[in-house]
C-alpha cells in the first residue's frame, strides 16, 4: 500500500513538474502571433461596420476608403519611426543620449509636421467619409477611434509596470495591530 502511494505521489510530482517546465518554456511565447498591419486594418475595418450598421451597399464603398484611410495614418505615424531606424537608433536606444538644443528642436518640430500630416488626411478622408456617412457616423468613426487609443495606452501602460514590478520582489503588507 506503502509502495503504491508513492508511485501515484512520485507520478504525480514528475507530471506537475513538466507542466511547470512548459510553463516557462520560451518556445511559447513565439506560439503567440503578432497580427500583421493587414489584419490589423481588417479588424479595425470590420469593427467599424458593424459599429456603425451599414447596409451592404454602403460597406461596399465604405471598406476601401476606411482602408486607405487607415493605411495613409499609419504611414503618418510611422514616419518619425522610420526616420530613427534609418539613423541606427531605433525605438529603444540602449543608453538615453543627452540631447543637444538642437537636436530637441528637431524633434519637436518632426511631431508638428506629423501632427498636420495626420491633420491633412483626417480633413481629406472626411471628405470621402462624407459621400458615404452623415456626419454623426463620422464622428462616431472618430470617437471610436479615440476610445480604441485610449485602450491600447492604458494597455501599454498596465505591461509596462506590470515588467517593472517583475524586476522587484514585493513584500506582502502585514496590517497595523493596535494595542
């Protein structure tokens, strides 16, 4: 009876210890996919439909101009990006530089001139919504997107001192006993 006992307890130790070891496997994060910026822009797009309940004559026109749409305010948004890739400092750089005045200045005014390019094809794309939408649906178009960014910063957020907590062993807080 002895013996039997600890074969089940020996088993089921071997088997508790394996899903732990696949657990921190990091083959697993790969198996977690990163949606390409196509499909991105397919969900959003299909988000927005049945958000804004068009009929199927209206989806037919309204899909490609949302499309372009969020494709050129991508190409916006990605512009200061690309400019620090080619540069060869990338998103993260490893040590932060101290920047000169000048350099703060280009900056600067790199995030004005993006701002009036995302500017200038939201007034564009406004245009073409406005053949397809009432004015209601486009704002809801811009209330929605907002609501989405909102979401994605409070995400980023939350990861972010989710890693930094990570780092740091955090004691329990033991209550306050009164005498």
């Amino acid at each position: 009876m002895k013996a039997k006992f600890i074969y089940v307890f020996l088993t089921c130790l071997m088997i508790g210890g394996q899903l732990g070891l696949s657990a921190q496997n990091p083959v697993n994060k790969d198996k977690k996919k990163r949606h390409t910026p196509e499909q991105v822009m397919e969900h959003q797009t299909n988000q927005m439909v049945k958000m804004l309940m068009l009929d199927d004559a209206t989806t037919a026109k309204f899909i490609p101009v949302y499309q372009n749409y969020l494709k050129e305010l991508r190409e916006c948004r990605m512009m200061n990006r690309a400019k620090q890739r080619a540069e060869g400092t990338g998103v993260k750089p490893e040590p932060k530089p101290l920047l000169t005045d000048a350099e703060v200045e280009q900056q600067i005014k790199g995030r004005f001139a993006q701002s009036r390019r995302i500017l200038d094809v939201r007034e564009k794309y406004y245009n073409e919504f406005r053949k397809i939408l009432s004015p209601k649906q486009i704002m809801k178009i811009y209330q929605t997107e907002q609501n989405n960014a909102d979401k994605l910063k409070k995400e980023f957020d939350r990861r972010k001192k989710q890693t930094v907590a990570q780092g740091k062993q955090k004691r329990p807080v033991r209550p306050v006993q009164k005498s």
